[in-house]
C-alpha cells in the first residue's frame, strides 16, 4: 500500500491536527481527521503493521484513490485517463461560431486585437458551418448541440445566429437530438426584447463582459469611433434581461483595477443582481499577444501561469464571501481544447476552423476549413503529440491530470517560447496555487453548508 503520487496534502488544515487532502488524478477532496492523517502519515512513512481500524481507513482512502497498491498500475491508469479525456464525448457537441470579428466596443486588451476586421460570416458560410457540424454529429452518438456565438461582437450579425439556430431547430426535430446556444456578448445590443425573441430559438445562457464600475468600465471599453461610455447600457441591460435569462458577467482585471472590482461586486449586491445573476467569472489579464493585455477565459482552459496564486484566489475568495457562484469549480483540471477530439471546433467567419480562440486567424494553426471534408494534419499532430507522457514517465510530477492533456497552454508556450510545443512546465506555480484553492473550496463548502443550514 502506497500513497498516490497524485496527492496534494495540506497539513493543518482547516485546523491543527487536521489535513485537507485533493487527490488530481481522481479529483476527491476531504478533511481528514486527526486518526485519518496519523494513518496517512504511517504510510507515508513505510509502516509496516497496520491495525484493523487503520486497515478500514486505508480501504476508504483507496476508493477515493489516495492510496495505491502499485504506483506503475497508478501510472497506467492516469495515462488511460488522459487519453479518455482527449477522446471523450459526453454526447453533447460544443461548438463556437465566430458571427463576426467586428466590434462596436474598442477594448483596451481586446484579444482579437491583431486581427481585428469587419470580416462577418456570410449565410453561404453559415450554411457550410452548419453542414460541417451535422457531419461530425453523424458519425458520433450526440444528445444535444450546444453552440456558442461569439466575436467580435456576435450579435453585429444577428442573421446567422437566427439563421442557423433556425437550421438546427428544424434538423433537431424528431431526432431525440437538442439545440441551444449561448452568447459571449458585450452586452450593449441585448435588449430584453431581443432575448425573448432568441430564447425562442434556444438562446439559454448570455456571458456579458463587464470590467468593474463606470470609471474603470468606461476607461476600458468604451464604443468604438466615438468613444463614449458604454458601463449605463451594458448594466441597464443586464437589469433588463437577468430575469428571464442566465446572466454570467465576465471581466478582467490588473493589480492596478482589482480593488475597484470589489466595489463593482457590491454595486451589484446593491442593484438586487446578487439573486439574478447566474455567476461571476473575473480572470486577471496577462500579457499574451504583443503588447496587448489579454486573458483567456475559456472554460476549459488551462490555469493561466500568469496569474500568482495569492491574487488569484484573493479574487475568487471576494465573489464567494459576497454570495456570488463562481462560473466553473475551483478545482478542476484544466482542458486545453487543441487535443480534444470531439467537438469544441471554432468556426471563424472565413470558415476556417480552429480549437482555440487565441488561435484565429493564424491559418497555420487552423484545423480545417467548412468547405473541406477532412480535418488539416494540425488536428492530427494535436491529438497524437501527447506531451504529458513524459510528464508522467520521467518526472513524479502530481498534477499530469491536473495540467491538462496538452501539458498546459500551447498558446502561452508559444509566445513566450517560440516553440508551440515547448512544455512551459508551471510546476512550481500550481506548488503554490494548489494548497491555496484547496483552502478557499473548503471554506466554500463550509459557507454554503452554513447558508443552507440558516435558511
Ligand atoms: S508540464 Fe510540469 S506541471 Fe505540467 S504535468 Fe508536466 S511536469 Fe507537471
Ligand atoms: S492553447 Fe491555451 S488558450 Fe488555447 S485552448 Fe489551449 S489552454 Fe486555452
């Protein structure tokens, strides 16, 4: 009997004599107890004799997966879990369309910055993009379409997200097969009108950028040409909406903006949209491209090694002391979607397609196009690289699952490299995130236990 090498114990949490311990491989959390951790620490230490009351905890640390008979079995697991992660389908196909790389904001960090166009998807492209996506879904087991409009500002060119939504509806019909769609919006042309009109065609979810209170906001991203603020529209539009749909506001923040963010979160506990909002995603901006400041806030993205541990979780512990869900759990291991096989292909307005948002409009990075059959070798090289083999071959590294089965960011690994495949290894940054967001989940836990227990 072993302890897993995937364990990330930390002593004396939440109090002397306790441990909060995350396993990365299987993602089970706990608070052990005082004659818990005597054990843990017997098998970290080689015991030998174990009595029957540690044998029946060390058969319960096993089931979690803190315990091993064998770490080259273990090994052998985590690399059948990382390919299953490359190739899994959970049945619903999750695809981005890019409507339009156009903006009527001009944000001072804006990713699509280099690239920026008044480039728009065309109804011939939609039509390809949606050709496309059928024919993937045809040859996997799909219960649900799940697209995501994006930008630019998506809803410049509100034709192709009505278009195809009403081309998915109609193809969904009889099929057993579901359709919906969320927006990554600015927020300033969605009116409630509007989103009674789209929740017809399966709009579910809108994520609104929003960068803090006015002075900041207005500073940030003000309307493109003219320059005027756009903080009023955006908020009076999120009061206007966060009824009758789900609402994540999203931003960035800097050291130099991150006080003014908690006024922001209090201004909302103030407009009564604490109770409405569906959640709060705020990521710290990173140099990225150039000289622009950019954040990648993809769901499933990797940590961002820019980020310091302590900043980050400041914020995060802020949203969730306030009452505020976060969008996506704190511990949870990162997905990069370049060696993902099923789905989360991006369709740009050209119809090139791509994995990754930082990624468009580098065609040498494309995986494809809408009007070829086949995906481009760069799909293939992607899910056939397998950078995390020699992670968790030649190293001990504990977080092989947890860093993602693209070992990390490509993207970053490229710009501060040069090298796209070069592992930009963050060893020693997740060391120090790791027992910081295990502290904040477990006081997260506690408070929602608290909340429910009082209510
Ligand atoms: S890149 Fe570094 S942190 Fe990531 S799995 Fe490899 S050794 Fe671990
Ligand atoms: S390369 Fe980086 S930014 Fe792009 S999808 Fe992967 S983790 Fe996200």
């Amino acid at each position: 009997m072993k302890l897993s090498r995937f364990n990330i114990p930390v002593f004396d949490e939440p109090r002397k004599g306790l441990m909060l311990l995350f396993n990365t491989l299987t993602m089970d959390f706990d608070e052990l107890e005082p004659e818990y951790r005597q054990t843990y620490q017997k098998l970290k230490n080689n015991g030998v004799e174990y009595s029957p009351q540690e044998l029946i905890q060390i058969e319960e640390m096993t089931a979690a997966g803190y315990v091993v008979s064998d770490h080259e079995a273990e090994k052998a697991k985590a690399a059948e879990w990382m390919r299953a992660l490359s190739y899994h389908n959970d049945g619903v196909y999750r695809a981005t369309i890019v409507t339009t790389m156009a903006c009527n904001l001009n944000c001072v960090y804006c990713i699509e910055a280099p690239f920026t166009s008044n480039r728009t998807m065309t109804l011939e492209t939609a039509d390809k993009a949606f050709s496309r996506i059928i024919r993937e879904i045809e040859d996997r087991p799909t219960k649900h379409i799940a697209i995501a409009y994006y930008g630019g500002e998506p809803l410049l060119n509100l034709p192709v997200i009505e278009h195809l939504s009403r081309r998915f509806q109609e193809w969904c019909n009889g099929t057993g097969i579901t359709y919906s769609f969320t927006l990554s919006t600015n927020g300033t042309l969605l009116t409630r009108e509007m989103v009674d009109r789209l929740k017809e065609l399966g709009l579910c979810l809108a994520q609104i950028s929003v960068d803090g209170m006015a002075e900041i906001h207005d500073k940030r991203r003000p309307f493109k040409g003219t320059g005027l603020p756009s903080f009023d529209v955006v908020m009076q539009n999120i009061k206007d909406v966060a009824d009758i749909l789900p609402v994540i506001i999203a931003g960035c923040y800097s050291l130099e903006t991150e006080p003014h963010i908690y006024r922001f979160f209090d201004y909302l506990i103030d407009q009564g949209l604490d109770k409405k909002l569906d959640s709060l995603l705020f990521s710290p901006e990173t140099s990225r491209i150039g000289d622009n400041k950019t954040s990648c806030t993809s769901v499933d993205c990797a940590i961002n090694p820019q980020w310091s541990a302590s900043h980050y979780v400041r914020v995060q512990k802020e949203i969730i002391n306030r009452g505020f869900n976060l969008n996506k759990p704190l511990l949870a291991h990162a997905g990069c979607a370049l060696a993902l096989n099923y789905g989360h292909i991006i369709i740009a307005p050209d119809g090139y397609l791509y994995k990754c948002n930082a990624l468009i409009d580098n065609k040498e990075y494309s995986v494809g196009h809408v009007d070829n059959e086949n995906l481009a070798p760069f799909h293939h090289i992607c899910m056939t690289k397998e950078l995390w083999r020699k992670c968790l071959e030649e190293t001990d590294c504990p977080y092989v699952y947890f860093c993602g089965n693209a070992c990390g960011c490509r993207y970053a690994a490229f710009v501060d490299s040069g090298d796209f495949w070069h592992v930009d290894c963050q060893r020693k940054h997740y060391d120090e995130l790791l027992p910081e967001l295990m502290k904040l989940e477990y006081h997260r836990i506690n408070l929602a236990a608290s909340k429910s227990s009082n209510s």
